[in-house]
C-alpha cells in the first residue's frame, strides 16, 4: 500500500543515509558511510549530563535556550572570532543545527522566494527550503581538475545566481561532504552580493573547528556588512562527538533572531536541558580537547587518502570537516562493478565490507555527469576502525 502523505513531502523518500547505515548492519560492514563518530566526546562533558539529571534537571528548558548555555556560545563567538554578541538577544539554542537551519528558513523565507544553495549540500538543506514553499537555486562547485587540489566556486556563476527573488543564500563552511574551506576572498565576495541583493545568509558551520594545514575558518558574519544580516548556526555534535545529543545553536542581529525564534518555539520549543548545561561546560572548559580532536582527525584524514590512493582511488584531500570524497573510476572498471554511485556503494558494502555514501546523496536530481563515479567516505572513526576498514579494502587488489 502506498503511504498516505502530504504533496509536500511526498517526493522525499528515505535518506541514503539511513538506507547505507541498515545494509552496513545487516551485511556486518565497517560503516563510513555516515558522519558519526565511533567514540564518546569527554567524560567530564558525560558527567556533567549525569549529575544534571540527577540533580533534577529534567523538565523543559527555557524555550530560546538555557542563559548558561547562550553566555558560553557568546563568549565562544567572542573568544575565536572576536565577535561581540549579546547571549540575551542574539542567540537561541535549538536541537541540533538541523533544527537550527529549518526554524531559520521556516522565518525567513515566503512562498516562491528563491534560495540559493551551494551544490553539493547537505542533505536537510532542500526538504527545509520546499517545506517553506521557498525556490531552490543551485550554485555548483566544481570538482578539482588535474593540477587543482580542491572543489571551486566560480563568482561568475554565484554572481549570476542572485537576483530580486533571492531571500537567502546559505552557505556551509567547512563543507560536508567536499571538505571544502571557504576563503576569506570567498566570502568576501558572497557578502559583497548579500549587501547589493539585500539577501540573509544563513551559514552552518558545524564543523568550525575541524580544519587542517594551513586552512582557516572564517564566519561569514564577520565580514563586511554581513554581522546584520547573517545567521551563523553551530553544532555540539560535531566539535565534541556528541552528534546524538543533538544541540545546536544560531547566533543573529537582534533584528534578525525573531527569524528564528519565532519557528523554533512551535517546532520543538526547548532542547534538552541537562544536555544544555553539559553543553556549557563543554563550550566554556574544553578548547584544549577540540584542538586535540581536530589534530587527530587531520592524522586519520591523511591515513585514509593515503590507503584510498594506494588501492587505485583518487581521493581530494580536504581541507576541513571528517569527509574524504574519493573518484572510484578505476577501481570501479578493474573490479567489473557499475560506475552509478549508489550501485557502486551497495557492492561495495555487501561484497567488500565497507560502507560509503554515493556523492548523488548530495545533489538535485539530474546530476549524473558529476556524480557518476564519486563517493564519501568517513574518517570520524577510531584508528583501528580505519584498519579495519582498511583490511578489507585490500580485497579490491586481491
Ligand atoms: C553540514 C552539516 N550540517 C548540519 C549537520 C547536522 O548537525 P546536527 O546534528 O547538529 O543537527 C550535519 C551532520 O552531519 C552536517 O554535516
């Protein structure tokens, strides 16, 4: 029987994520496929948790965000990118960046507005800008050609993208799933056509923290006319490994923030509350730790490119976030198996015993002719994960 669904959401479906993480169960594959950790974050942030439980925190949060919590974002906006941000006005805590990218598109954005989306996106990006009635207008990135290192936006095609319908632009930095870090000359230039459009940017900088060699982030709201016009959306999970508790936040202008809240308190009102003030101690006591973990992650990155480019992959070695995306044209045509992404990872997790995400997971449909043949994997994992999986790929040359 078919399902009994809204046209809203009837085009949907379910999630290649979802459908990799069950075929990585069923078959016992090592699962790189989704971005989650194989660890737990610190035991002091565990603990934390606990005691708040047990001291009786357990009824609803403050419905814009517990002051503990929205005081350590400020002062975390403060701390790492001289930000002057008022925790009272200007910051709201929600469940998790997703709820955080929803409520703000859900206030900002009208029937038949058009927003703009970097092209490959994160995969809740879209469904939040149909449930709004919003127009999405994609923006591609191009893969690296020979000689390059790493995805590019070309300004003439960004350029080209805005125009009187453009109500927002959003803009992830680091990137999921290209690894991609946006320049400061980048964002420059999308704020520069933010001012002239009069457009809202709405960044999702989940994994702020997670960027290796000589990159840098930068936040889009500390650009040149963009602190009042821009919603910065941040993520525990990703910084702490604690992607389960699902804690997120957006910072904005006092003008800006109702955009937000006003959404975010008939979606889901509050976050839990003993997460929240572990969440504080996290964001106020632990930078040491985000420092190690990012150091860590950046070893496993090159652990995993190089054991890719040893078995016939050419993967692009990404600057930021925990994703390697990798072309698989050769090891694809040497080992007989279909060229088509989600084919390619099927086999690859039934037969191999490693699960990955087809890069079409992340684009508009239509989208063939870039992602035939690439995947991602993930490297948020224990290094003996990574050895394990590792092992196994070797039966790609056995
Ligand atoms: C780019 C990006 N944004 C948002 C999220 C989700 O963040 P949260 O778990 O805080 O909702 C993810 C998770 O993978 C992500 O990769």
């Amino acid at each position: 029987m078919s399902p009994r669904l809204a046209h809203r959401v009837a085009d949907f479906g379910t999630t290649i994520f979802s459908e990799m993480t069950a075929l990585a169960a069923r078959h016992n594959a090592i699962n790189l496929g989704q971005g989650y950790p194989d660890f737990d974050g610190p035991e002091s942030v565990k603990a934390t948790a606990i005691a708040a439980i047990t001291a009786g925190q357990n009824q609803y949060a403050a419905g814009i965000g517990q002051l503990d919590l929205r005081t350590a974002v400020a002062e975390h906006a403060r701390r790492f990118y001289g930000q002057d941000v008022d925790p009272v006005s200007m910051v709201t805590i929600t469940c998790g960046a997703t709820e955080a990218i929803f409520s703000a598109i859900q206030g900002l954005v009208d029937p038949g507005d058009e927003v703009i989306l970097i092209e490959p996106f994160y995969d809740c990006y879209v469904p939040a800008v149909h449930m709004a009635g919003g127009v999405p207008r994609y923006v591609p990135l191009h893969p690296p050609q020979p000689g390059e290192t790493g995805w590019r936006l070309d300004l003439d095609e960004l350029n080209a993208a805005f125009n009187a319908r453009t109500r927002v632009i959003l803009v992830n930095t680091p990137h999921n799933p290209s690894g991609k870090v946006f320049t400061a000359d980048e964002l420059k230039a999308i704020a520069i056509l933010c001012v002239a459009w009069d457009v809202i940017a709405i960044t999702d900088e989940v994994y702020e923290h997670l960027v290796y060699g000589s990159a840098r982030h930068v936040r889009l709201a500390t650009q040149p006319g963009m602190s009042d016009r821009t919603i910065t959306i941040g993520s525990l999970g990703k910084s702490f490994s604690f992607t389960g508790w699902k804690v997120g936040w957006a910072i904005a202008d006092p003008a800006l923030t109702p955009a937000v809240r006003r959404t975010h308190q008939y979606i889901t009102f509050a976050t839990p509350i003993p997460l929240q003030t572990a969440a504080a101690v996290a964001l106020t006591h632990c930078d040491a730790v985000v420092q190690a973990l990012a150091d860590d992650f950046e070893r496993k990155r090159d652990y995993l490119t190089d054991v890719l480019t040893e078995l016939g992959f050419k993967p692009t070695v990404p600057d930021g976030g925990y994703f390697v995306v990798t072309d698989v044209a050769d090891v694809a045509q040497r080992s007989g198996v279909d060229l088509e992404g989600a084919a390619f990872c099927r086999w690859l997790t039934t037969e191999i015993g490693v699960a990955a995400i087809p890069l079409s997971a992340f684009y508009s449909p239509g989208r063939e002719a870039i992602t035939r043949g690439r995947i991602r994997f993930a490297f948020c994992k224990q290094q003996v994960t990574l050895e394990r999986a590792a092992e196994r790929l070797q039966r790609l040359i056995a």
